[in-house]
C-alpha cells in the first residue's frame, strides 16, 4: 500500500509539471520564483521576501518519501549549528494533510520551518519531478545549486559554504 502511495504521489507531480510546458527551467543564477504558502503552525509565509539576506535550503518533502525521515533528521544539526550565521531550511511538505506532516516533524524534533504545499503548486513551479529535492538560494534570493535525491549533510554543508 505504501508503494502504491509513493508512486501515485511520483505520478501526480510529474502530471502536474507536464501540464505547463511554458513553465521556465529555473537554473542557477537565476532568482527563486516567489510564492506564499501556509506554515505548520497557520501563519503564511511568503517567499523569499520573508528570508532576505539569509540562506535558505528549499527543501521539498513528503513523510512517504524513503530518504526523507533520515536525511531531515540528520540536517537538524547542521541548521541548529548554522543558523546563527543566516542559515535557513525551510522544509515545503508536498500535498500531505497537516495531521501528517505534524506527527512527522514531532517524530523527527524539527526546529526548521515547514511549509504546506497542499495543491503542490509550489512543488510544480520549481519544477520538482521527485523527492526529496533542495535549492540552495542565496542572501539576495538567487539560486546558486540543486541538490536532487538523498545526500548526506556534508553535501549541504559543502553547498552552503561559501555563501555564509
């Protein structure tokens, strides 16, 4: 049953990035798309006008994914540890109900924002075609690398450091 879950949610986004082909490939240097999401908590967000003059990994994720639970736990520290030099993990949870994406982050003992993508609107805008993928975005919201599929936290790590 959970297969069946991870596919339908795989298929339905690669749906969802088919249906506007006139969407533009979003490359690095070029400056990150904005949007507005709710968070966990019910306050909106708005990005990257909330995040200026920080770094933030966008990082796109659903508690079904299978590398998800491992690697979001093992970048607590390094957000815990970088955060005071300006560095944010903004975690988009793609079409998962609040409940969900609550007992997952309460699981996990997340300190980094979480949004909700309930329509995966965002998801299809950065054109995410699986999980979990991260954008590295700079002080000035420019996109500087793209981190797709499972990675330990030394390679976030090593996509940050230079711009901290």
């Amino acid at each position: 049953m959970r297969l069946l879950q991870v596919f339908s949610y795989l298929l339905l986004g690669l749906l969802l990035a088919a249906c506007d082909p006139g969407l533009p490939t979003i490359r690095n240097g070029d400056p990150a798309p904005a949007f507005t999401l709710e968070r966990l908590d019910g306050s909106p967000l708005r990005f990257p006008e909330q995040y200026r003059g920080q770094v933030v990994a966008l990082r796109f994720w659903a508690d079904w994914c299978p590398y998800c639970y491992g690697e979001m736990k093992a970048l607590e520290p390094v957000y815990r540890r970088r955060h005071k030099d300006g560095f944010i993990i903004l975690a988009v949870n793609v079409m998962q109900p609040p409940e969900t994406v609550q007992r997952f982050v309460d699981e996990l003992g997340l300190s980094y924002d979480i949004a909700l993508d309930r329509q995966g609107e965002v998801m299809r805008l950065y054109q995410v075609m699986g999980l979990p993928v991260t954008l590295i975005i700079d002080r000035q919201g420019v996109v500087r690398s793209r981190i797709i599929g499972g990675s330990p936290p030394e390679a976030l790590e090593q996509a940050i450091a230079g711009l901290l």
